[in-house]
C-alpha cells in the first residue's frame, strides 16, 4: 500500500545519513515533541500521555509545533509516540504517573506466558501509523518524518523492572539466571519491533531511529551477547519486510547510550547515536564502518545561557568536522539524549542557530 504524499523539499537529513558531503550538519533533537515546549490547541499538559500517543489528531499536532514554531532551523520532525507501546501491544498494562509505570511487571520466565502470542501490529498500534500519514500530509514535505522504537532489551528491562530503575537489578538478573528465556524474550519482541517499523515507512516514515537507553547498562560483553542479536535482528528484518513490500528502503539509525560504538556499528545500522561522553575523532578511528554518526552536545547545556551553549556547539561542530577530515560530513547534530522539560524553548531555538552557523562548510 502506498500514499500520495506531498514531495519533500528538505532531504539534508536523508543526505547526511547516506554519508554524503553536505553545505549544513541537519539538525534536531530528541524528543522534541515534548513537554518543554508550550502549544495549543494540544499540550502535553492537557491530555493523559496515552491518551495523546492514540489519538492521532493530538499526536500530529505535538509533532508538528516544533517544525512550526522552528520553521527553517529544524530539518526532521519526529512523531510523537513512546518506546513503551509495544509492551502495551504485547498486552501489558503501562501507565504513566508520572513516569512509566507497570502494575504487573514480568517476575518470572513463567509470566512471559501472559503476553500474547502474536501481535497484529495494525490492529494493535494502527493509532501510530494513522498519525504518521496524518503529519506527513500536513508537513508538506517541509521536512522529512522519523519513526522509532525502543530496543528490545531496553523494551524488557521496563517490562520486569516495572518502570525505571538505576541498578535494572531484576532485569539483569534474568539475563544471567534465565539466559535462554531472556534470549527467547527478546526475540520475541524484536518480531514485534520488526513488524512494527515496516508498517511505520508503509505510513510515511522516511527514517527510522531504534532507541535502546539502556544499552550502557550492560557490560560490554552483555551487550554484545544480548541486544546485539536483536538489533541485527531489526535491522535485517525491516530491510527484508520492506524488500518483500517492494518499498524502497529507508536510512536505519541506532541510539545505544552507553555502549560501545564499535559494537554498535555492527549491527547494521545507517547512522550511530552517540550521547556526550563520546568524543567523534576517537570513534570514527574505532569504527569498522564508515558509519554516519548523530549527536551528541550534552542536554545539561541548553541550561548554560547562550555564551556557553555557542561555545559548545562550537566545540562540537569543530569536533565532528575534524573527524571527517575538516570537512561536514556523514553527521547529523541532535543532543547526546533527550531534551528535558525544563529547556526554555528559546535557547533551543538558539543551539539550532548555533548548529547552521558552525557546521556549514566554507567553500
């Protein structure tokens, strides 16, 4: 099934993603359809978090604000929606109160049972693919649209932990006493996660970001043992899916926080997400591929003013450029996580400016 939607008339991200040289870094952030920035007749605010992710004139609405209110600074939407549907596709209760919490988490290999067995992914998240054609119509091709989801052992730890943890001292534990259960867990979920992003670019995806938050919790070896397979699992399947459809396939970009990139750029994937910690010039000598990269300005300094947030970006873009030789390419510039509520919605607007003066290439 295909849609008739508007051309695109920015493609800087698409670009970027393929590695190719370009005048700009593109720019946005995650997360950012979100609480920090204010907007009517849909606010975060006013409805139940849920109830927005359903609904997908609310959804479109919140993704839409920030490509409005930045309007040529900005050059990707992403839809708003969560990581966490996918357990609630699975059959899980998931409430936010109000971060994310689950009244029957998973205690034993033997709940897993509970979940059901298959997942009609239109039946059962069709809400989100409605809102992706709704957004793309309505963003006229000013910018291309992203899709997501979370990792499968990302997805697991909130579905054992029951919400978030520091120490994911439950849902590790089951990767060491129940290996094999783990292992089937995540496999499972990763066929929804498969499914689930094929049916997002057959409703107007044109990028896909897979993020696993807590990537960076697992050792090195763990990670490689445990969400790797899945990962590849991802990436090889929506290809195929998308092959067998006959749609043409669409850039793949991995946000492991915390892991090695190295790793990470093994499993497939179009461009590597890196949080803050990572400095560019020393992971593209590491890489195996010449991967696109994303990030990775700390979130924390949106806080600093605008001396400071110049003077980082500035830093970064020099960074990144320098990595590639001088020049800008194979990078898209977003923040080394999420952006967080309290951001005054003008110093964003600022770190984008600073972004598009910094990146572009002197000829």
């Amino acid at each position: 099934m295909s849609y008739d939607f508007p051309p695109l008339k920015n493609d800087l991200l698409l670009r970027a993603a393929r590695g190719e040289q370009i005048d700009r870094a593109p720019v946005w952030v995650m997360r950012q359809a979100g609480r920090y920035l204010p907007g009517k007749p849909a606010s975060p605010s006013d409805h139940e978090f849920f109830e927005i992710c359903r609904t997908p004139e609310l959804a479109t609405e919140i993704t839409l604000q920030p490509v409005r209110r930045y309007a040529g600074l900005i050059d990707a939407a992403i839809i708003f929606s969560d990581i966490l549907v996918i357990p609630q596709a699975l059959g899980m209760e998931v409430l936010m109160k109000p971060g994310p919490t689950f009244p029957s988490p998973l205690e034993t290999p033997a709940d897993v049972a509970k979940l059901s067995e298959k997942v009609d992914v239109d039946k059962e998240l069709g809400y989100v693919f409605e809102a992706l054609k709704m957004t793309r119509q309505k963003l006229v091709g000013q910018v291309p649209l992203i899709g997501f989801c979370g990792a499968p052992w990302t997805l697991m730890a909130y579905m054992i932990e029951g919400g978030s943890s520091k120490t994911l001292q439950k849902s590790k534990t089951w990767l060491f006493k129940y290996p094999e259960e783990s292992t089937a867990l995540l496999k499972r979920i990763a066929d929804v996660c498969v499914d689930f992003l094929v049916g997002q670019v057959k409703a107007g995806a044109q990028l896909l970001q897979v993020f696993d938050s807590n990537a960076g919790d697992l050792s090195p070896h763990d990670f490689e043992t445990f969400s790797v397979p899945t990962l590849r699992q991802i990436s090889i399947g929506v290809r195929d899916g998308l092959t067998g459809l006959g749609i043409p396939h669409v850039p793949l970009t991995i946000f492991a926080k915390g892991a090695p990139p190295s790793i990470a750029a093994r499993c497939g994937y179009d461009t590597i997400g890196l949080d803050w910690t990572e400095d560019p010039r020393d992971v593209v000598k590491t890489l195996d591929v010449d991967s696109c990269l994303q990030g990775n300005l700390d979130p924390v300094v949106l806080y600093g003013g605008r001396d400071a947030i110049e003077r980082e970006v500035k830093r970064m873009c020099a960074t990144f450029r320098s990595a590639r030789g001088g020049i800008t390419r194979g990078w898209i510039a977003n923040l080394g996580h999420g952006i967080t509520p309290g951001v005054d919605p003008e110093d964003l607007k600022w770190f984008f400016e600073c972004v598009h003066k910094h990146s572009a290439n002197v000829l």
